[in-house]
C-alpha cells in the first residue's frame, strides 16, 4: 500500500502541464505580441498570454 501510494505522488507532478522556457524564448514569442497591443491573433500569442497568466496566478495564490 505505502508502494502505491509513493508512487501515485511521485508521478502526479510528472503530469502536470506546466512548463519552462527561457527568456530568450520568451521574448521572441511575446515581442510581436506586445508591438500588436496586445491583441491575440497566432497561436504563440496564446503561448505568451497562459505562461504570464500562470506566472502572475502563482504570484497571488502563494507569495501573499
């Protein structure tokens, strides 16, 4: 039973949908974002908008 159960926590976070990229990255996609106002309009536009969702939701929900 201890087996499963360490099993099931190790791979929870595995399965997560969260992800990291580095900021040169995340420049070349958020810069044509930025120069449009901030209008969606591609796909890498969504990418930008979630990762800086996500950043700002973790900001509230765990460093107050």
């Amino acid at each position: 039973m201890r087996v499963l159960i360490l099993t099931l926590i190790l791979l929870v976070p595995l399965s997560s949908n969260a992800f990291a990229m580095s900021n040169e990255v995340l420049y070349k996609w958020c810069k044509p974002y930025a120069d449009r106002a901030f209008k969606v309009e591609e796909n890498l536009d969504v990418k930008c908008l979630a990762y800086f969702t996500g950043a700002l939701e973790y900001a509230t929900t765990f460093v107050t």
